[in-house]
C-alpha cells in the first residue's frame, strides 16, 4: 500500500513554510509553525545548502532514490524489512548508490528530519532507523509538545546533546529550506505517494522485495 499526497496538503506545506520554537517557563520549548506571510519566501528559498544523504559506492552502476515520509507507516515497514535486505545485497556490496529524500506530510515529518539531519550524515542513517523503529510510540505521544519531547529523546538517544538537538529544531531558516527542497524533489519525480523510489531515473512504486529486486537485476544486466 502506499500513502497518496493531497493536493491541498502540498499547498498548506508551502504556506506553512517552517517552524519555530519558542521558550516556555519550564525552559523548554514548544513547535509553531509560521505563518502565511512566509509563503513566498519558502518557494523562492535557495535549496542549495541541503545535501542528499547517501549510502553505497559513489560509483555503483545502480542509483536509487526513495522518498519517504518519517509518518508513513509503510516507510516504517519497508525499513524494518526491504530496505535492510537491499542494503545488505546490494548497497553494501557496491552495485546500488541509495539516497534516502525525505517527503513532508505534516510537520511531525518535518521535526523528525531535522533530528534526523541534526548529527550530520554520519548519523543520518542511525537516527532515522531509530526513528522508524520508534514511530508508533512517539508518532502517538500526544499534542505537538509531547510528539517533539519524544524524537527529543531519540536524538539524544543517538548521541547528541540537548544544545545542539535545541539548535537544530529552532532553525526556523532550514526548515523552511527543507520544506522547500522537498517540494522541488517532488515536482521534479512526480512523487504523489510513499515510500516511492526512482531506479536509474525511473519511477517505480513500493513493491515486493523480490520484484524489485529482479527490477535492479535487470538494471545490473545493463551495464
């Protein structure tokens, strides 16, 4: 099964553009987002500065992209299953390039990402895995305060200290970059549903592992 993107969704992601944090009494910090009067500078915002998050052999005669949303539950059960196989078979041994580009449904999505980029892409892979892994426990903590506490925890979890982990959630510029870039990649690939991926610039949808496994075979016979 895949999740299909609304329309109107895509729409209020470009007015929303980004969030903000702003300060509590308890000190800690609690998400916004921002408002309409930032819709223009999100579309126009230079996407520049975000890197791909990139796994397998620079060279490796197969890429594949995936677009995936940290609130999709069948993104959860393709990384708990598929994605572990094509690592091992085929990113591992050098024959796939996999990068991994985030879809934004909603800003949950878009606050696990940022903890996600948060460690660097050294951490990107480890810190999405446990968001994965976590997403039916933090996905359903409660309002925005208690789902932002919880992937809080995963990226301390991961290794980084709340100063940078505050950093990160604040910088209300990069996630209106995110945002942005996001809408970008997803207009160029006609990405309407997740996880979605691109092989060798080819669009296909999530299938079983053996069909797409037989999918970058053939591919592989190519070259």
């Amino acid at each position: 099964m895949t999740r299909i993107i609304p329309a109107i969704f895509a729409a209020i992601l470009l007015t929303a553009g980004a969030v903000l944090f702003t300060g509590r009494s308890d000190g800690l910090s609690e998400p916004l987002l921002i408002g309409a009067a930032h819709a223009q500078e999100a579309a126009e915002v230079d996407t520049s500065s975000i890197v791909d998050m990139v796994q397998g052999a620079e060279d490796a005669p197969v890429t594949i992209i995936e677009y995936a949303s940290y609130t999709c539950p069948h993104c959860a059960a393709y990384h708990e299953g598929p994605y572990k196989k094509l690592k091992a078979d085929y990113i591992d041994t050098g024959k796939v390039r996999f990068i991994y580009r985030e879809v934004y449904f909603d800003r949950y999505g878009l606050w696990a990402s940022m903890i996600a980029r948060c460690g660097g892409p050294e951490k990107f892979f480890g810190i999405s895995d446990l968001i994965f892994k976590g997403q039916g426990e933090w996905i359903r903590a409660g309002g925005p305060t208690e789902i932002v506490d919880e992937l809080r925890k995963i990226g301390r979890l991961a290794g980084l200290d709340n100063d940078r982990l505050e950093a990160c959630l604040q910088d209300g510029a990069k996630a209106q970059t995110l945002v942005a870039w996001y809408q970008q990649n997803a207009e160029e690939h006609g990405i309407d549903a997740t996880p979605s991926f691109i092989v060798n610039g080819e669009k296909v949808s999530n299938q079983s592992y053996e069909d797409f496994k037989a999918l970058i075979e053939a591919e592989l016979a190519k070259q």
